[in-house]
C-alpha cells in the first residue's frame, strides 16, 4: 500500500492490499477499498462508498457525491438529504473529472469492467452493468438502469428512470427519453435504430434542393394557368 501526500483518509475506513492513495485524495469516513486499486492525485471517495478490486479513479474524479434531489417547500427548493452509498464493482475505471452520485436510498452501481470517461455524470440510483462504456461529457439521470456491455457515446444521455438493455449502442449526441431493449446502435434526439435515423437525415438533407424544385414547378403551373 502507498499513501502519497496530503492524502487525508478519515477514520474507519478499510484499504486492501497494493492499493495506491495519490496525492490530495480524500477518502471519507467508513469507505471500503479493494486491492490493487489506484486513486490518483484529488480524487474523492466519500464517506460509506465501495470500491472493488483493481478499481482506477483518474484525477479530480468524484465518487459519492449528493445526488441531485431538491423539493419546493414556500418557493424555495429544500435539500432532499441522499443517503444512499455508491458502489464499484472490480476493474471499474473512472475518468478525470467525472462523478458518480450517491443514491437517495440504496445504493448507485457500476458494474465489473465498466469503464467511464472523462468528464462524465451518473446520477443518484443509476445501475450500470458490467463491461459498459461512458464516453467523454455523457450523462445516464437519476434511477435508469443499464443492461451488460451497453456504449453511451460522447455528448449523450439517457433521461431519468428508463431501462436499457443489454448491448445497447447510443451514438454521439443522441439521448434515449423511452425504454430500449433491443440490440442495436441508436442514433438521434429522441434515439431511433441507426438506419432508421439515417434514412431521415438524408430525406432531410434533400429537402432544399426539393423545395427548389417545386418552386420551379409551382412556377410553371401558375403559368399554364395563367396567373
């Protein structure tokens, strides 16, 4: 085990064997950590959080923080308390700068072998399954749940309490706002079957050169007639 400088780890808290605590690190009180696992210099585990073995936290990356949970109370938006933990399964790896809610209740989950990017969201309640992808500035909101090897591409989402399964591919700039458990890549807003999509940017890129043509003809018409 190697704790760097400045590494502040409160008390109760367990390590495994071989784990690395980079510099500036905080782990908060009663964490749980695996062996072989590496958090670089100013990541952050807060208090109750687990950690499997061999997990990767890249700088600035956040694990646990408050779910994003407000009501209206006389106008003003009052603090739902979350109390939930957040748990990473084996060989999970976090990007820079991304963060990992904890769930109101329960627990946020990411499974074995996932591996997210850099600046990446998982809300409160998320369930991410095993071997799934998070590419850079996408985000899954608060109780979806991600089947095994699902691939959210960069500057995508998925809105709140929607299931998605397994060997799901959301291409770049989609987002998904209905349930899918069908295989396949999903491109657009909202995502449909690639193909699907395609076929309909090609219709729409068309479409100047149409109206132009039916410009020409409405011409004509009003021609014939003699209007």
């Amino acid at each position: 085990m190697r704790i760097d400088a400045g590494a502040v780890i409160e008390e109760g808290s367990i390590l495994g064997d071989g784990t690395i605590v980079g510099a500036g690190c905080l782990i908060g009180r009663g964490v749980m950590i695996g062996n072989d696992c590496h958090l670089h210099p100013g990541s952050v585990v807060r208090e109750g959080c687990r950690l499997g073995h061999r997990v990767i936290l890249q700088p600035g990356a956040v694990v646990g923080s408050d779910g994003f949970g407000y009501r209206l109370v006389d106008g003003r938006h009052k603090k739902v308390p979350q109390v939930g933990v957040v748990e990473l399964k084996d060989d999970v790896e976090v990007g820079a700068n991304s963060c990992i809610d904890r769930a109101r209740f329960g627990k946020t989950v990411i499974g074995e072998g996932s591996k997210i990017d850099n600046l990446v969201q998982v809300a409160h309640n998320v369930s991410v399954g095993k071997h799934c992808l998070l590419v850079a500035q996408s985000g899954v909101a608060g109780s979806s749940s991600l089947g095994n090897y699902v691939t959210i591409a960069a500057q995508s989402g998925v809105a709140g309490h929607l299931s998605i399964g397994d060997q799901v591919v959301l291409a770049g700039k989609s987002g998904f706002l209905k349930d899918v458990q069908k295989p396949g890549i999903y491109l657009g807003l909202p995502a449909r079957p690639i193909v699907e999509e395609q076929r309909k940017l090609a219709s729409l890129a068309r479409l100047p050169r149409l109206r132009s043509e039916f410009q020409v003809l409405k011409k004509k018409l009003e021609e014939m007639n003699g209007e």
